[in-house]
C-alpha cells in the first residue's frame, strides 16, 4: 500500500514538473506567436508581404517603405528614412539567436565595411524570438560581440516586422535613395544579386 502511495506521489511530481515546464514554454514562445499573429492580422504590410522576392523593381513601380517604429538605437543616433533620403538603405529583419541570421553577417558586415562611404547605410531591425532577444541588454552585448558597427533598432512590438510584412527570420530588404523597396530577399543566400543591386542603386 505504501509502495502505491509512494508511486502515485511520483507520478504526480513528474506530471507536475512537466506542466510547469508545458506553462512556461506557453508563455515564453507559443503566446508571443499568437500575439505576433494576431496582430500580424490587423497590422500587416500587405503591399510589401505579396512583393516578389529575388527580383529587381523598376523604380515605377516601386513601394514606399514604411518608417521604422519606435525602437531603442544601438551604434547610432534615432534615424528615419526621411534622414536617410539620397542613401540606398539595406534593412535586414534578424534575431541574435537566429542560426540563419548569423550566417548572413560576413555578407552584411561586408556591404557595411564596402559601401558606407559610397553612400549606404545597412539598419539592422531586431525582432525578438525568443523571451532573451527582448532584453535591450542583451542584445547590446551580442551586437557588439558579433562586431556589428552598423545600426540596430530594436522592434519587440513587431511593428516594423508587420508594417514590412516580415514572416521570417532573416529579411532583407534594399531601399533606393528616394526610401523607395527595390529587392526583398528571405533567408540566407542570394548576397551576389544583392550586392548587385546595391551597387546599381548606389548609381542611380
């Protein structure tokens, strides 16, 4: 009887453990998610969600970016596109924890070291992922452990992410002097059509 007592306490104990742990993921990953959704559904950059991605826009048919929301500015003062007019500006959606993400750096880093001086500027939007990624702490410590010079906005409420219509870690997006979205490119690859078409609207 004893034995059975003792068996039932455990199971307990472990089933218990368990939902501690199933409460704490909840709330840590699957309800952000569901709020990113929720207001992924009313909030959405639909124009630029249905770009075409991989493709160079004409500029006659190019969007407008939306503006960058309120975030805290690392390596540099607040910016606004409208500061940035007559630069080609490179927007990247990333995450530090993002395996995917820091693939992309070297190319990124690359285009920054390259380039600023010819007149472009690379904006690092962070949108968090995990519960970490929202500690402004944190994520000043990895950009400077991952010697990224170029600015970083940070976006916990997701309202950079839905006014570009950002789905996925990474994003990128390439703006012509006039803030105007020339290329989107998602996920690693693609950096020599991207560095391309830098170079093209750093001419234009």
């Amino acid at each position: 009887m004893i034995k059975k007592v003792s068996l039932i306490i455990v199971m307990a104990l472990v089933i218990a453990g368990l939902a501690i742990v199933a409460i704490g993921k909840y709330q840590r990953v699957i309800q952000p998610a569901i709020a990113r959704g929720l207001v992924a559904a009313t909030d959405s950059g639909d124009g630029l969600a249905n770009l075409e991605a991989d493709t160079l826009i004409l500029s006659a048919k190019a969007t407008a970016a939306p503006e960058f929301a309120q975030g805290n500015w690392i390596n540099s003062d607040s910016l606004s596109l409208e500061k940035l007019r007559g630069r080609v500006v490179v927007v990247e959606f990333w995450t530090f924890g993002c395996f995917n993400c820091r693939n992309t750096l070297p190319s990124v880093k690359e285009w920054d070291s390259r380039y600023r001086d010819r007149g472009l500027t690379i904006v690092g939007v962070h949108t968090p992922e995990t519960s970490d990624e929202y500690k402004i702490d944190n994520v000043r410590r990895e950009v400077a452990s991952l010697e990224i010079k170029y600015p970083v906005i940070t976006d916990n409420e997701y309202k950079t992410w839905n006014a570009y219509g950002v789905e996925a870690w990474p994003t990128l997006f390439v703006l012509d002097k006039l803030g105007h979205v020339r290329w989107k490119h998602v996920g690693e690859g693609r950096y020599e059509e991207t560095e391309d078409v830098i170079r093209m609207l750093l001419a234009e």
